[in-house]
C-alpha cells in the first residue's frame, strides 16, 4: 500500500526525489528532507519517504515560502544534472558498448540504513558498487530481495547477550515501488521448488540513474511456508537457504526476462546467485543447442566473483537435498542425474555436495577475488578445478574492493577537497596526483574539521549507550553516567565489525593491565568504541560480544571502553569519520578484503591492522600501522599473543606519544602528517572508481565484446 502523499505544489517534486535513493549519498538532499522537520527525521530513522508520509501538511505549507526554496531549486536542479548529464563517463569511454547492460546478483545490498537488506561488507560492496554503477552511467541493474523482515536489529542484555530483533519492513514507506514489465503491468515471477510452484512479486528501487530488482515470495497463492521463505537474510535453515538462492537465481533471470531487459553480461557476486547459470543454461538448450553449446555460450556471458576465504562460507547443498529440487529441472538440460549432480560436485565431511562455488567457477567466463591475497588463496582453494594448469595460472584473478565516496565522506571533508583538490575532484577522483593536493590542506583546518568529527561522534555514542543502559534497566544515576561516557578531545579508536571470531575482537584485552595504562593515563588518554553484530547462530561470535561488553567493565578501565549496540550503516558513518584510528585486527589471510577501513582512511583516520585483505595493497610505513607479520602462524595462540604485544607497543609507543605530540598552537603536526598521508593514499586508489573500472576493463568490457574464450 502505498500512502498518499500531498506537496505543496512549489514541492511537488520532493516525492520524486525520496523514491530516487540518490539522496542517500547527497548531503544536501537529506538536508533538505531533514530541515522539513528535524525530530521527525531522526524518527523515521532518515527514510524520506516515511518523512513526507507523516510530517503534518501544515509544517510542509509553511516551509514553502522561506529560504527553504532556494535550497530546494539547488537540489532539484543537482538532482536533474546527475539524471540527464550531456555524456555519461561510460558513453564517452565505451560508445559501441552503450546498449549492454550488467545484470548485477548479490543476496543483499546495502544502500541506507532505512533498507536493512544488508548484513556486512558484501552488501555493502553490491550497494556501492550500484551507486558507483549510477555515478559513472554504467548500464547495470541490480537484482536481489526485498526482504520483508530484513537483516536483524542486535539488542543487547546487561549481560551481554545478543538478542534479535526482526521487524517488519513496511513496502509502502520505503522508496520502493512496484517493477513493471513492459507492458505496464507488474510483473511476477515463479520457480519450481520441489513438487510446487513459487512466486515472487518484483519491486523496483531507483538507485541514480540506474534500477534495483527485488524480489519477494511474501504473496498469494504462495502457501504459508513460501511466503516466508525470503522473510529474512541468511535467515532459516539449509532447506530455506536453497529455496532462497533458487528464488535468487533462477528467479532473478526471469524478473529480467519479465521486464524485457536483454543483459549481455550476467554478474554473480559472491556464489548465493549461482543458480542463475542454470536458468541460462536451460534456455539454451530450449532453443535448440546441445548442453556443450549451451554452456559456451553462458561462459561468455558470465561473470563471478567469489568473497571468502574461509571454507565455511562458501555454502554447499547435500545431494539428496538438491535433488528433491531439481528432479525436474535436469531432464530440461538434458542431462542425467549424475551429470547434473557433477556440475558441482563438491565431498565434504558430511557427504556429496553441490558447491555453488564450484559452479560458479565452472561457467563463468571471468572470475575473481577481492584483494590480491585473496586472488592467491582462492587459486589455491580451488586449484582442483583445474589441476592441469600450475597454482599461478589459475584462472582467478583479483579486483581489490573499494568504497564509494560520496556515501561515505563526511560532508565537512567533502568541502575542504573541494577547497584544496579543485571542485571537480570528485569527477576524477581516482586519480592520484590530485589527491597529492591534500598536503595543501593547513593543518588547523584538518585539525578543525576533525575535532568536530569527533564531538559529533561521541553525541551520538553518549546517546544511544545512555538509551541502552535506560532500556535493560540501569537506575537514573547510571543513565545519567552513560550521558557523560568518552572524552571529546581523547583519543579515540574504533573497531567495528561483523563478531566472527576470526576478527578477534578480544585480542586489545588479552593483558588487560597493560591496556589499562594505555587507557587510563590522565594527561594522554585513549578511549575505544565497539560495535558489531553476530549471526544470530554463530555461538562464539556472540559469546565474544559478551566477552567485550563484560571485559570493558573492568574497573581500571574507568568506562573508557564502550560497546553500543545495533552497528549499521548510519553508525559506520559517525566511526569512520570520527574516530582518530581504525583498529582490524583479523588472523591471517580470513580477511578477504575489508572496506571500513577505506572509509575510515578516506575521512584521514589511520589504520593500525593486521597486513591482510586490502591493507598490504595500501600500507607504506607513514599512512598508518601494520600489527605482526605478514605471515600466518601454525600455533594460534601463538599469533594472538605476538599481535597483541605488537598491537599494545604500537599504541604505547608511536599512537598515543604522535597523537598528544602538540605544538604551542596545540596542534599535532605529526599526527596530521599521518592523517594526510591516509588520504592521499588510500582515498583514490581504494574507491569504487578505480574498482569498477577494473570490473570494466578485465571482465565487462571484454564480455561485452565477445572477447572471452
Ligand atoms: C563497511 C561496513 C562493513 C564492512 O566492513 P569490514 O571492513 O568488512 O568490517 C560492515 N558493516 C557495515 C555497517 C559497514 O558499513
């Protein structure tokens, strides 16, 4: 349902603008949604939508005579310049290429903290890379699921113990509407699960200049299991998953189909879409070709790339499930069972398996991983596929992830690059020598910005830790202390993050006293701020988010250690853009390649982290710290003592003496260096610009082309 929204009619266009997610990565748009009534937008949690829907019609008549007009024509007129530019970058650098298009697939996408599709970097990653898409005029569509019940909200006990929370998304207050075939009808697609027939309703949301397809099982006559089926991300269990990436793969090339859209290039990111080659596949051989021809000719089209080290991120199927599922899809590829089952085949310690990744791997035509470690132990991992070629000659290469800029630049930074780089940085702004402007910046202005960064920062953390400890009961007093918690002029560090243990979100504790000096030292304190969610079925990353809530109330650490609750993409703002360093400290190589702190280092706070994913490609020894070696260790407990001496002696001797090393004007100068050095090294190099033109050069533009063998 969609609610009815009245304008002023010198307004009108505000409507137009919430349903384009445009204003998410443009400051001045939220502020002129935010201005309308500024409680309320903190309410509606920043959903424009929601915001034009219950704000009273008097506020909006009122606002339409003031300045608040001028802002408005600015917005409008930015808004239809990004919209209908004269040549996009892409039409300019790929004219024969204009009429593809990239069909991109990923399980979750990560836009805005109002869309709670996303659960971590992945989504995050198919978010920028949309917007990037959008920015650059790249023809792509995304294409996922609405998931009703979203990813969860963490509630957190006294205790510690995580609690989730899953709340219903109502379609009609968020900036999605109703896709639409070509026809004008709306669409609806259906696969096969088992003996019965699914199907999904197809909603669009406008991303910039280019469309989000998502799917959602939620209708009739789909019977009550299935209209749950894609409630939640990575929600349910192993029977739900498959439903899941059938819906998503199979499913999702239909919805393409339905709209009458023809992709030349068909993009699985990350293996969950892997069943989308299936479908291709089967309408191959439906229009006559043998399954050899047919898989050809999907190679050429295909492209795949895979975001995981570790083995169990990967999922694979039990072949007795699969084949409850696609009894009747093998016969259309004319294979038999056994063949059908090979594609894939994966052992694992609990049987035969079909690996999504396995197939992706096999039918796609250009592959990658996601930093250049991860590019070499992913040929490693899946050497077996090609046992012929040597490790180095494995058809995988490596994209390194970046970050898209505007989503995540604070806006004060955002115009002093203007200032200093020249005001059309941001259209070049992979570019490295522009970048070697940022020494131009004075050091107060920077020291200025960043202070405020950081005050805003600790508003928001005293806020919502002051909300927590009023909700699980803390008597007036202790609500009260929660208000006065972190020091803005300390310095501060970060480390959020999904709680997988491998991240190691307890190794700053393991010699509590020794971090209790570095803490609690009255001329040169240092505070930390954690956050971070668990799956909901990951035991032991829980039970590490307790372990820090109840370790940070060590007495000696004099409430210098908060963690707060419910880490998403309005709190990965405020941390990367306030905190004064970006603490990653995985084990080695887990990390497949990391983006918080691209953000964090493109807003110039340092990173101290571990030399894994992305952080060897952009670590020089004055742009931040690399904790321990570069080598994996055989004796775990081993490598966590090491890195954690090495990560206490890095605070103890070069953080905290740098970062209180001030001049007369109270001005760290060195520290500023450093905070320079970051920006100048990370900021073009790890965007989402320098990354999708990789995506163009190795792997679009060629399949565009028809160049793939
Ligand atoms: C950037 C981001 C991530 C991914 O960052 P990592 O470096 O992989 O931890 C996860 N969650 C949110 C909310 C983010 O903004």
């Amino acid at each position: 349902m969609n609610m009815h929204i009245e304008l002023p009619v010198n307004l009108h266009r505000l409507g137009e603008l919430a349903y384009n997610m445009w204003w998410s990565w443009n400051p001045e748009a939220q502020e002129l949604f935010r201005r309308i009534d500024p409680e309320l937008w903190e309410k509606v949690y920043h959903n424009p939508v929601r915001l034009l829907q219950e704000v009273p019609q008097e506020r909006l008549e009122g606002l339409a005579d003031s300045d608040y007009l001028v802002a408005y024509h600015r917005v409008m007129a930015d808004f239809d310049a990004y919209m209908h530019p004269g040549e996009s970058w892409f039409a300019e650098s790929f004219p024969a290429e204009s009429d593809h298009l990239v069909a991109y697939f990923s399980a979750e996408f990560g836009l805005h903290e109002s869309l709670p599709i996303y659960s971590g970097g992945l989504g995050i990653l198919s978010g920028d890379h949309c917007k990037e898409a959008s920015d650059m005029g790249v023809p792509l569509v995304g294409i996922g699921f609405l998931y009703p019940q979203g990813y969860f909200t963490q509630r957190l006990t006294a205790d510690g113990v995580q609690e989730a929370v899953y709340e219903k998304l109502d379609f009609g207050r968020v900036p999605a509407r109703a896709a639409l075939g070509p026809d004008g009808k709306e669409i609806r697609i259906h696969v096969q699960l088992e003996t019965r027939t699914v199907y999904a309703r197809v909603w669009h949301i406008q991303v910039g200049r280019n469309a989000l397809y998502l799917m959602d099982t939620d209708i009739e006559p789909n019977d009550p299991k299935d209209r749950v089926l894609a409630a939640r991300l990575y929600g349910g269990d192993l029977e739900t998953r498959l439903s899941q990436e059938i819906v998503l793969g199979i499913g999702g090339v239909r919805t393409a189909r339905a709209l009458g859209l023809n992709p030349t290039v068909w993009h699985m990111n990350e293996g969950h879409a892997a069943f989308l080659v299936l479908e291709l596949l089967r309408e191959q051989v439906a229009q006559g070709k043998g399954f050899a021809e047919a898989s050809d000719y999907v190679r050429k089209h295909v492209v795949f790339t895979t975001h995981t080290p570790v083995p169990a991120g990967h999922d694979t199927f039990p072949f007795d499930m699969m084949e409850r599922h696609f009894w009747n899809f093998w016969p259309k590829l004319g294979l038999s069972k056994e063949d059908f089952l090979g594609l894939a085949h994966q052992d694992q310690p609990w049987g035969p398996s079909f690996s999504m990744t396995v197939l992706a791997l096999r039918f796609s035509g250009k592959r990658n991983g996601v930093s250049k470690i991860h590019g070499a132990v992913s040929r490693k991992m899946w050497h077996f596929l090609w046992p012929d070629k040597p490790l180095d000659e494995v058809p995988i290469g490596q994209i390194t992830n970046g970050v898209h800029t505007a989503s995540w630049l604070a806006p004060e930074l955002y115009e002093l690059y203007n200032k200093y780089l020249g005001p059309d940085w941001y259209d070049n702004l992979d570019r490295q020598d522009l970048w070697d402007s940022v020494w131009d910046i004075p050091d107060e202005e920077l020291w200025d910005v960043k202070l405020q960064l950081r005050t805003r920062l600790i508003e928001f953390a005293r806020e919502r830790y002051a909300a927590w400890k009023e909700r699980i009961g803390a008597s007036p007093d202790e609500v009260e202390a929660a208000r006065g918690v972190l020091d803005p002029k300390a310095l501060t560090i970060g480390f959020a993050r999904r709680f997988a243990t491998y991240k190691r979100a307890t190794l700053v504790f393991r010699d509590i006293e020794r971090l209790r000096r570095i803490v609690d030292d009255p001329d040169r304190p240092a505070q930390f701020i954690f956050a971070g969610k668990a799956h909901p079925k990951d035991g032991p990353g829980k039970a590490m988010i307790q372990q820090v809530i109840n370790l940070a109330k060590y007495p000696g650490l004099n409430g210098r250690i908060v963690f707060l609750e419910d880490y998403d993409i309005n709190m990965a703002r405020y941390l990367v853009q306030g905190v004064d360093v970006w603490l990653n400290n995985p084990r080695r190589p887990r990390e497949a390649s990391g983006t918080s702190g691209q953000k964090a280092a493109l807003n110039g706070v340092p990173n101290a982290s571990v030399l894994d994913g992305w952080w060897p490609e952009a670590y020089n020894g004055a742009n931040g710290w690399a904790i321990g070696e570069q080598e994996g260790y055989d004796n775990l407990e081993a490598q966590d003592a090491d890195d954690a001496s090495h990560l206490y002696s890095i605070l103890e001797k070069c953080v905290v003496p740098m970062f209180y090393g001030r001049d007369d004007a109270g001005i760290p100068r060195v520290w500023i260096s450093v905070m320079k050095e970051t920006i100048r090294t990370v900021a073009p190099y790890f965007s989402l610009r320098r990354m999708l033109k990789e995506y163009l050069d190795q792997m679009y533009v060629p399949t565009m082309r028809g160049l793939i063998e």
